[in-house]
C-alpha cells in the first residue's frame, strides 16, 4: 500500500467512526461548538501521529507481555502534552473541553491504530495513518458541530450568520441532537444508494 493509499484508508475508506462506530462518546461530547471540535480534533490528530511514531519505532523491542501497558503510558504522555498546552495557550477552550481532553487516552481510536497499524509497520507509514485517522476523526467532529452550532446558536466558529430573526433550536445543544446527527451521518455514509466512500 502507497503512503496516500494509508492515509486516504485511515482518513476516509475506514474511517474509525462512520465504518468502526470506534470514539463516538468524545464525538458526541464536544461537538456543540466548532472551536470545541476542531481542537480537539487537532489534540487528537497530535496524541495519534506521535503515539503512532512512538510506538512503531520502539515495535521490535516491546515485549508482546507488556505492550499494550506500554502502549497506553505512550498515549498518556503525549495527551498529558495536549491538555498542558491548552491550559497554557487557550485556558478557555480548556475549561470548555474539561475532561475530556483527558479521556482521549481511553479513545479506542488511538489504541485501535496503535494495535492494528503501528506496532507492525514502519515508523513514517505508521504516522501517516496516524494523521489521516485523526483527521477523519476531526473531520466527523466538525460536520456534526456544524449543524449543532449553525442551528443551536445561530453561529459558526463564534461568529453570527443568523440575524434576530432566528431563533435557537434549543434541542441541538443538548446531548440527545448529537445522538441523532452522528446516526444520520453513518446511515448516510454507509447507505448503498448514496455511496459516499
């Protein structure tokens, strides 16, 4: 397989959420807001890409006994980085994120990708899947806090487009709207009339 055919697989063909329906608790949890969804996006799409690299390159040298143990103290330390580096640099984001930045080391994505893809191929092939697993992830993020943020608050990134004569559904920011939209977005996805990948 060719390093596009990695990330195009990783990113849209088998993408860990519309084809494993892997990740979808933090895929629910912080999509109201697209800011919310894209840093985490992004956190996750880091996390990924090193653990990735990390994991590949030590492969050989990780007794089978022990390397899903180490293969979560990797992801640790570089989510443990992702947290450290919102506090510091967007504290807002961090506070609306709350736990949840921590909980990307419980993401089945990432140990997913750690498990089928890192700990057997080489070291840049592994960070390219990493990236485009994190991407599609990010990707699902955004087209759900797209619609829950257009028709929630009438915005999109924080910015206006709807005037005063819209009004808020109040449902799309609550829990349950993210139930719906992700289910809708699978269905369309893997829906055999409208084929999408």
């Amino acid at each position: 397989m060719t390093r596009k055919e990695i990330f195009i697989n990783s990113a849209f063909t088998d993408n860990a959420v519309w084809k494993q329906i892997l990740g979808i608790c933090s895929s629910l949890a912080v999509t109201n807001l697209m800011m919310n969804s894209l840093i985490m996006g992004l956190g996750v799409t880091f996390a990924l890409a090193l653990s990735c690299l990390t994991v590949s390159i030590i492969r050989e040298y990780t007794p089978r006994s022990v390397r899903m143990i180490a293969q979560t103290l990797i992801m640790a330390a570089y989510v443990i980085m992702v947290d450290i580096m919102l506090k510091a640099f967007l504290p807002d984001v961090s506070k609306q994120l709350g736990p949840y930045v921590g909980l990307i080391i419980t993401n089945c994505i990432l140990m997913g990708r750690l498990e089928a893809f890192a700990s057997k191929n080489p070291p840049l092939d592994s960070v390219i899947d990493g990236i485009g697993a994190g991407l599609g992830y990010t990707m699902v993020l955004l087209v759900i806090s797209f619609v829950r943020e257009l028709f929630g608050f009438g915005t999109l990134f924080g910015f206006k487009i709807f005037g005063s004569w819209w009004t808020n559904w109040s449902i799309m920011v609550m829990a349950p709207s993210a139930f719906f939209l992700l289910a809708l977005l699978i269905w369309f996805v893997n829906n055999k009339y409208y084929k999408v990948v």
